[in-house]
C-alpha cells in the first residue's frame, strides 16, 4: 500500500533523517583504553633498579616542586597564552603516527596540551631508542599551513616561506621542542587488543628537541583542556570524557587511560565535583573547601577553583596557610613527635619504629568529600614515614598519589571530575 497523505511523507522523511543522523553518530562515538606505564615501575623501560623506593620518592618529590613553579609561571603569565609549558609527568603510553603506523612510547601529561613527537631530518634531538618518525614513509603526513585554526591556536608560531606552520615551545626545566606542526593518522592498540585511529590528527613534527626528556620517550601525548590536546582534538568521538585508574606503585599491574564509554565510572560509591573554567585552558581546576581528619578541619583562604588535579604531579601541594592548618591537625591525630627529614624534601615525617597509625583524610570538594586513605597520603622515605602533602607559596595541586586507587573520570560536557573507589590493579 502506497501512502499519498502529505503528512505521512513529511513525517517519513523527518524519521529517515533522524535515523540516518543517529547512526552516524553512534558509528562517530569511540571507546577505548591504554596501557598506562609509571615511568619508575619496574614494566617501565626508564626503570633504574639501582634506586630504591625512597630515592624514587624523595626524585618525584622534586619533579613536583618543579612542576609546581612552573605552573604558577604559566598561571602567573599576563598574556594567557604562553609557549613555556611545564616539566613533563609520570605516565608513559604507547601510540602509533602513519600510515603504515609505526609504534612508539610517549609522556601522557595532562598538565600540557600539545601532541608532538621527535620526527627527521632532526638535527638536534635527544637519543631516544627508536628511529624518530620519518613523516615521507607515512602517505597520510600532512603539513598544515600558516592559515589553518590550529596553526592560530600556537601560542608561539612562524610560517615559513612555503607558508607551512612551525611551532616553538619550551619547557619549564628549558627543554625545548621545535618542528613543523601537521596532521596524520594517530592510532593506539587498545588494551583488549583492538585498533582504534584517528585520522588527521594534528602533532607537532619535532626537528629539534633538546633538553631533559628521557629516553626512550619519544615525545608527549597532551591531555590538557586546550584546543591541541588529544581528548579536545577526538572529543566528539569520545564522547567528551576520559578517565584514569592509578594503581599503587607497588603493583605488579599496570594503570589504565580509558576512553569514551568505557571512561564512564558505573560502580557505586562515586562523587563528583564541578571543573571550574580558568586561564590556562590547559589546567583542570576544582574547588576545595576543606581537608578534614575526625571532627576538625582545615579550610583553605578562598576555595573558588583553588586547586589543579594533576596525573604528572607526585606529591598533593596545598598553599602554606592551608597546608600549616592541615599539619597542625594531622599530628594531634598521630600523637607522636615527628622527626626532621634530614634531606629537606618533606614536611612532616615520623621514624617507622614508633608504628603510627595514620588517620584517614577527606578532602571536601565542592559537591564530593573524598576520603583518602594512608596509601594515598604518606609513604616511606627510608626509615621514615612522611607525608606525601607539602606546602606551596603560590598554588595548590591535587597529584597523582592522592588518586590512587580512585577511578578519576573527567566529563568535558558537563564539565565535573567524578571519582569512585576502585582497585586499579583490577581494572
């Protein structure tokens, strides 16, 4: 039967329209995880079994207050867009540029926005393991012109005088990165072995690239807010969201980045709090009111987005007047005296023979108390235990120990960090 009601048609084709869109969409839609490799586990290729877990501490406990400064330059910048980008993090992840692709291992930061890898001719690179990436042995490189929006997104850009986009940034620790900025497939085995690209990925071509990046990484993956980022660049794919799972440094297993669907956190137990927009875009600022231990609690000056949550950063930083508030309440809740650290690098230590017994913490954010546990908290350094929160004189960080064993799930579209309890190491 032949429908001729020019109401039925109209309606028929609205339908068809919106079933064809909503198809596209779900094809459009991407889920995926990856391995993450903690650069001083024992799985890591960076792993120097010469170090204890002490000397590893007390060296990312330095890379934090690194990273702190060079955070707080960034912040402190008058311009918001500054190409002097900070120390790079903790994680590493593997990844594939081309076509054919050709694997290989980069930082994932997500205190830094731009993708780039060490590509030839490189006239000044840093030694890394494998060849660097020859962009004439991919057929889908691309060059990407002065004119292009990414090219404009640079916060520091030259066009050369066939016109292609060459971007410039350095780091806090003076490490630098140069080369041409450019589009190629980017693609990454996930962890249930499955392929997932994503063509016309823009990267920076890094022709020189100095300074203290470490071999064998060869480059960094950017997983900040801004526009270069990787989940800004495939955020329609993923569904805007992303999430991690950091196991404990002990751990046999590794961590994992989760991607699309499968970065939604569906166990119970979660609590979200709001992400609060700030300059730089780059950085993923909370609102913290209070840390509390039993019935007292220290609360901080101004709690309006008044903290980064941060993958790379080891330690958790509070500025001085919150931090000195939160330490005069941790050791009424210990009882014993503390003991100096005798190398500088933490605050408040106690000896291991006097068999504390370390309190629970939570951390109101707005809207999500979290409550820590000791593994996220304090830590061994030799023959003492210190806590792994120290002070700032200029801005807070939420860092990596304090997430352990947390599903952190980061929803741009509605723009909140959700957290749940979880065992990483099942993950």
């Amino acid at each position: 039967m032949v429908h001729k009601n020019p109401l039925f048609l109209v309606v028929a084709v609205i339908f068809s329209t919106l079933l064809v869109h909503a198809v596209v969409g779900a094809k459009a839609s991407m889920s995926f995880s990856v391995d993450l490799i903690h650069r001083d586990s024992p799985t890591s290729p960076l792993y120097n079994a010469s170090l204890t877990s002490s000397d590893i501490l007390r060296k990312n406990a330095l890379h934090s207050m690194a990273r702190l400064k060079h955070f707080h330059s960034l912040i402190d910048q008058k311009s918001v867009q500054s190409s002097v980008i900070p120390t790079e993090g903790n994680y590493l992840m593997k990844l594939s540029f081309g076509t054919p692709p050709v694997e290989y291992l980069a930082v994932a930061d997500t205190g830094s926005d731009l993708i780039w890898i060490q590509c030839v001719p490189c006239p000044q690179c840093y030694p890394q393991d494998s060849p660097p990436f020859n962009p004439q042995a991919s057929s889908t490189y691309r060059k990407l012109p002065c004119g292009s929006d990414s090219c404009q997104a640079l916060p520091r850009k030259q066009c050369t005088d066939t016109n292609e986009c060459q971007y410039s940034y350095s780091y806090g620790d003076r490490s630098f990165t140069v080369g041409t900025l450019s589009t190629d497939t980017l693609s990454f085995d996930s962890s249930d072995g499955q392929k997932t690209e994503f063509p016309t990925t823009v990267f920076g071509c890094g022709h020189k690239n100095q300074g203290k990046f470490s071999s064998p990484s060869a480059g960094l993956v950017g997983l900040g807010g801004g526009s270069l980022s990787l989940v800004s660049q495939i955020s329609t794919q993923i569904d805007n969201r992303f999430s991690y799972c950091l196991v404990p440094r002990s751990a046999s297993s590794g961590s994992k980045l989760l991607f699309g669907q499968e970065a939604i956190i569906s166990r119970p137990g979660a609590v979200s709090t709001p992400l609060t927009t700030k300059n730089p875009p780059t950085f993923y600022f909370l609102s913290l009111e209070g840390v509390s231990i039993g019935d007292e609690t220290a609360k901080p000056i101004s709690s309006q987005g008044n903290i980064i949550i941060d993958s790379g950063t080891t330690l958790t930083l509070l500025e001085s007047n919150f931090y000195n508030s939160l330490e005069s309440i941790v050791k009424n809740a210990i009882g014993a005296d503390p003991v100096q650290d005798p190398s500088g690098t933490f605050s408040l230590c106690y000896g291991t023979e006097t068999n504390i017994k370390v309190p629970d913490m939570v951390f109101h954010f707005s809207g999500a108390d979290l409550r820590l546990q000791p593994v996220n908290t304090f830590g061994n350094n030799g023959d003492l235990l210190c806590m792994l929160i120290v002070p700032s004189e200029s801005l807070s960080i939420f860092g990596n120990y304090a997430q352990i064993n947390f599903q952190v799930e980061h929803d741009l579209e509605k723009k909140k960090v959700s957290f749940a309890p979880t065992d990483c190491t099942q993950q």
